[in-house]
C-alpha cells in the first residue's frame, strides 16, 4: 500500500481520556477512533491487525475441529426467559424494543442462541461431537467503558460452544479446547497462562481463564513462574490423542486469579518462582454440562436409546480486546511493536528526499519486489520530512523499516532496520529485499 | 470437509413460510436458520458463501481504490440530529436506549458516522480523493421482513463512501464505482444492468440502482436488452483512465425501474429489444455532494485554498441479500446451481456402500487429492443410502459431484457429473481428479 492512497490518521498528542499504553497508540497510530462511549470505529490499519487475529483464531479452532456459523447480533427476548438469564443478566444486557414492541437484545453471549439451534435439527448422539463457533460483534452495556477497546462495549469475540452425549466426551471437548488455545495464543506472539477461574453467570464446575501478564492488568494473578516457559501442543499436535497429559503440563503448576486465589497453596510453590503480577483476561472457557440444555430442553438419544440433556461447554476469546492486548504485552516509549503475525504490514518503506528521482526509483523497486513476494509492504510516498515518516513507522510498529536515502544510495547501500531489537544494518537494496523475502 | 464433522442440516419439507426459491432453498439446504422476523442466523454452508461474496467485493472495490475500516454498529442519536436524518429517518430505525438513558440506533447505513469521522482527520485537498468502505451487519426495522434474507432486518452490506474537493472529481469517483460494480456482479455470476433510479432518502441529484432479472423481483424494470450482452470492463481495467466511455457504453441504452420509468422514451427501443420484465435491487450508487458534508460541517481546503465543503458519494451493496439473489437466478426444480466463484465447496464426493472397503479407500484418495489442489471437496461419509446424497448434494448445489461405487471401481470407472448441465461422465477415478484439478 501507498501511504498517499491509504487513510491513516496518525496523532502527534496523546489523546488525552486514554490512560494506558494500548489505548493511547492505537489512537495516535489511527487504529480506531471513539464515535461513543466504549464503542470505535476501527480505521485501516487497526481493522487489518483485528483481520489477522481474527484469522489465526479461526484456523486454531478449526484444527481442533470446530465448525464455524454466524449468528445474529439481534436476539429475542424469549430465549433468555427460556434459560432464566433474562432477569439476572442486569444492566450490562442492551435491551431493545422493536416497532411491534417486541423485547429483543443486542447479544452480549450466545448460549441460549446456540441451545436454540441445536435443539432445532440434532437428536441423536451419532451426530455428535459437535463445535459450533462464531466471531460476532457483541453488546455489554458496561457502566464504565475504559481502556478503549480492553473494555469497550461493542467488541468482537469469539464464542465456541460444544454438544457432546455424555459427560466424559463433553471433557474431551474441553481439553481439546484448552489445547487450541494454547496455540493460538502462541501464534499470536502471546504467553497466556492458563489459570482456574470462578464460572461466574455462564455457570457449570469447570472453567479457566487464559491471563496474558502486563502490568496494566485488570486483576491479580498468582502463579509458579514455570508456566511461562512450557512449550504449547503445537500445529502438529494430535485433537484426537492424549489430551489430559497435555493439560496435567499446566495444572500440576499453581496458577490462579485474585477470586480463586488460595495464599497457603501458593506459599508451597519455591520461592523463586512464586510470581505475583497483574494480568489481562484474553480467553476464557467453561464445561457448565446441562445448564442450559435441561431448561432448554435440548435432548439427544444417547447410545443406550436414552433421551438425555446434552452436555455443553463455551469457549471464549476477545478478538477485539487482544488488540489492546497484544500492544500492552508489545510496545516501546516510540510506540508499537507488532509480533510478524499480526503485523499490519510486512515491512515498511521510507524514502528520503532527493533530486535525482533515484531514491524514488529504488522505492518503486522496492515496493514492486516486496508486494509481487507478498509481504505487503507499506510505502510511505509522502512528500514529509524524514523524520516525520521515521515517527510515523516507529509508532505504527511494523517489523522491519527499509530506509532509502540519496547519500546511501550513491553508496550502493540502503538501511534496514529491525523495530524490535532495534538493529540497522546497511547492505545493498538487493541484499535487503532478498534478506526480507527470504523471511 | 468430511460431512461427518460438519454441521449441514438439511431439511426434507419445504417450510411453509418460505414462498420463493431463494428463502425454500436456504432453508432446506441448511444455510440459515431464523431466529426472529427478518433476523437469520448463518448455518455453515450458508456463511461460507456469504465470505465467498463479501471477498469478491472486497476484491473488486480495492482494484478501485478504495480503503476498507469497520464503523460499528451502535450509532450515537447526536449524529443523526446533525444531518437532519434522526426524525426523517422514521420507524425503520431501530432506536436503543442505553443504561445512561442515552439516545442510541443500530446503525442502517452511515452517511453521518462517516462524515464524521472525515471531518475529524482531513482538512486539505491534498489528502484527496479517499474512497473508504465497511462490511457491517446492519439493521432496518422493516414492518413486514419477508422472502428469507432478501428482505430481512439484520443484514450485511457493504457500503463505500467517496470524498473529493470538487464535483468534477467526485464525479469520477462515482464512474469508478460504477465500472467496479459491474466487474463484482459479473465474478459473482450474475448480469448486473444498471438503471437510473430515484435517490430517495439518501439524497443527491445522480443515481443507478444495479439490477438482476429474476421473476421474483419486487420491482418492475424496462430496459433494451442489448445491456444483458455488454462485456464488464475486466479485471485489467484501468480506473485511472477513461471512465466516461465505459459508462456511456451502458447509459446509452434505456434501463428504468418502475419509479423513473418514461413510457414514450422505452417506445423508441426497437421493439424486439423491448424488455420489460422483474428486477432485484443488488446494488445502489449515489452522488449527493455536499448534502451531508454541508449541514455537519465537513470542509477542506481547496487547490485554491478556499474551504468547501466535501464533495461525497455513498456505493451500497447487499451482501447477505446476494445470497438469496445469486439462487434467485441460479437455480432448478432440484436445488440451488452455484456459480464456481461462490460455490461453499468446489466438489462433492458421494461414496455408494460396498463390502471390500474399496470404495472408502478410492473416496478418501479423491478427497485427500482434491484437498490438496485446493479444491475444498465435501465428503459425504455418512451412512446412508445414494440416494438421500445425491439429492442432498443437488440441493445444496455444489459445481461437480463425484459418484464413486463398487461396481463401476470393478470396471476401473467412476462418474463425475456437472450440477449446471446436469451431463455425467464416466471415466477412470485418476482422470476425473486430474480433470477437476486442471480446472
């Protein structure tokens, strides 16, 4: 992309209602911006990192096997009666009323949606195992709304939901889950902790929440230092094999948020790895069995011609939030710092001023033998200062910066600079873009 | 996919509430599922076709220059009071109420949102022109939501708003529209005809609505059909060049909708070129100037460093309602005939019962090549007899369906039949994959 073609609104003052490192940097580098409160608009270049998030999550969770639907913002009041969650979900649920005055809600979770649709067409447990997921804007009418898009009130999440026959294939399910979360988080250049979590209105006995740790976390956490360090099951992993060890990695280990937290348990984890820190929840999941089948009424035939409740579980991930996320795990006092992953460009490309035109034609060449190689590369065409496109770079954190000057050019060499480790290094533009493409 | 792990119910009785082809069909192939008046939600079969469409018009729109960000759904009243549209705008839009006792909508479109946003960043000429666009569920408040999604109440579109300092360019920007238009229509299978059309609320002196012919249509079109043989500008088009022509190649022919309709015009089309027939609305263009730009205040400097208000044009088009228009034109007494760009799965792979396992064995050959050409097969492994897949796979519409059995696997044959022309070929298992993946 041509910098002169693309819409990207970058701040030179910190807005001055964000308070912590996310919110600020994606309001300066024009990643969103606020049409009301808790609710953004996401400009080019935020939309694309949420595209590529939203992606990863997608192939983790169809790797694990789930299957992908999409169900409406706009749900009917009945549902909710139905489970009993139409009272108890308070203020924080966006209650809407049509011109025939019927009550509907702008879906803050899918629970009731999902029963709905499983009770309309499956009846037997031979079509089950079943993973039913979407990733769907939801509404919770959060009194506060801060951080920007770390607690907005319109975000974007992913929400899983299992059916299985019986309870022990309903705990395969889970695992198989907590499994692909691992991963994905992983792919996304995260460490996320797995920690045993209160199940809160979702109900059931079973839930953990994924923590990523950052100081401007909203909740303690307590755990053994160890679990920072494990591998993840990995893209070759096997969803069908043993999947209870691949979960005994992380449980034998002490990990638990502020609600959960059980100080004596703690004490007995060494010392030195007793880590007590500030953690942002990114994904959260939960085995709440019949809950909301049996009042739902959502049976199945199970092996023994049995009609029974079918057993659920939900699996969550703030597609939006880990935006925020990310940046607050990610970031320098110049600005962001993208993991390649969700990078919203490969790489970017500033020219300084010449009056050859030759900084100009090795940009050209540059951007052509970036872009054919698919690194997408973004090409500030501007006619700015070089420090001003140096600023802008830094701040919008793409992985790597190719400089392009007159004097290096006469030279032979132009510079190619590394924004995490912030190494430069002068080569030939040919080295360069064989070094990048060969990435 | 294996059909074994996927969720696709099918339904054997037409619903009774379903009246047209498109709404029968989406039903019964298991699609979408409704979950209130006007309120659909995306079974899996169904979604994957709604993603193959929103990535053609993506596709097509960014060839044009235009720049993708995601407005949320949730829109502030205060924005609607300013243009004027807010009481105009009357019972379609759904009006929300938040906890703070705040005047909220749910947005159903978003001229204001993105004037808004365009007076908060851009103040010179220089940053002209800008095209920026979003695909977002929206909501209309229809009072009588009917025909599935071709007229439901949530429902996806795309719509592209243009910014340009003076008429002249602004105009340009529409032609560019237009030309990318007819380009998207044609990949998704279909003869768009543009026709003048009224501007109706939206405002502005300059419009086309994009027709396809169907005798479900709602609204009656005159037009020359000499337009139904026009070849589309093409994917090597150049918006940077004479656009004029390409229009003119299209208005020179007389094309209405019922609303602009000029009787004594449509009698000079020679006689056998006269059609009068059905229409569905898929797309709809505006130039309006400076109709929102002015009463919000949305100025730029201009070359001669005068402030003007914004030229601007608004690009709809109905994703989720495409759907239900593409089966509108593409299908038969059987089922929906899937155009290949949209088609959920490129093959369908049918295996008859057999006793050696020979059969399972040349299917999973078929599915393992055929997954690995990046043709996305559908594999119908479950147990049932040939005839509930083979209509299962014509109903659901998918291009080719390989039938693999054990009487043909002893003749050392298979057949691959052609869901548009309905021709079977029988040929050597190793033929028919080298045949589809050549394709």
């Amino acid at each position: 992309m041509r910098l002169s073609n693309y819409f990207l609104p970058v701040l030179k003052e910190t807005p001055a209602e964000a308070t912590i490192a996310s919110h600020q940097y994606m309001l300066r580098a024009g990643m969103i911006r606020q049409s009301g409160a808790g609710i953004y608009s996401w400009l080019p270049l935020g939309l694309k990192v949420l595209r590529k998030i939203e992606a990863i999550v997608r192939e983790e969770l169809e790797r694990a096997g789930a299957v992908e639907l999409l169900m409406p913002t706009i749900q009917q009041a009945e549902l909710w009666q139905e489970s009993g969650r139409y009272e108890d979900y308070g203020k924080e649920m966006l209650r809407i009323t049509d011109r025939h005055d019927r009550e509907m809600l702008f879906g803050p979770t899918n629970e009731e949606m999902i029963t709905d649709i499983f009770r309309s067409y499956v009846r037997s447990y031979k079509q089950l195992p079943l993973n039913l997921y979407h990733i769907q804007w939801k509404f919770r009418d959060e009194i506060r709304p801060r951080f920007g898009v770390m607690r907005g009130r319109e975000f974007l999440m992913k929400d899983a939901y299992s059916f299985d026959a019986d309870e022990e294939s309903a705990r395969k399910a889970y695992q198989k889950m907590f499994c692909a979360y691992l991963n994905t988080f992983d792919r996304l250049g995260l460490t996320a902790i797995p920690m045993k979590a209160d199940t809160g209105p979702i109900g059931g006995d079973l839930s953990h929440e994924f923590i990523i740790l950052a100081d401007t976390g909203e909740s303690a956490v307590f755990c053994d230092s160890a679990l920072l360090d494990l591998p993840v099951p990995g893209p070759d992993f096997d969803f069908d094999g043993n999947l209870e060890t691949e979960l005994e990695k992380r449980t034998q280990y002490y990990a638990a948020t502020e609600e959960m937290h059980d100080e004596a348990a703690f004490q007995e984890v060494p010392e030195e790895r007793r880590l007590s820190a500030r953690g942002i929840e990114v994904g959260h999941i939960f085995y709440f069995g019949d809950k909301y089948s049996k009042p739902m009424n959502a049976m199945v035939m199970d092996q023994n011609g049995k009609s029974v409740p079918v057993q659920m579980g939900s699996y969550g991930i703030g597609v939006s939030r880990l935006v925020g996320g990310i940046i607050e795990a990610c970031h320098d006092d110049k600005g962001i710092i993208w993991p390649k992953s969700v990078a919203p460009f490969g790489v970017g490309i500033v020219g300084m001023k010449d009056k050859t035109g030759d900084v100009s034609k090795a940009c050209e060449k540059a951007y052509e033998t970036l872009t054919a190689a698919g690194l997408d590369p973004l090409y500030d065409d501007r006619d700015e200062r070089p420090g001003v496109k140096f600023s802008t770079m830094e701040l919008i954190g793409l992985p790597y910066m190719l400089v392009i000057g007159p004097k290096g050019l006469e030279k032979g060499i132009v510079e190619l600079k590394d924004r995490a480790t912030g190494e430069a290094v002068e080569l030939s533009l040919d080295d360069a873009l064989n070094k990048l493409t060969a990435e």
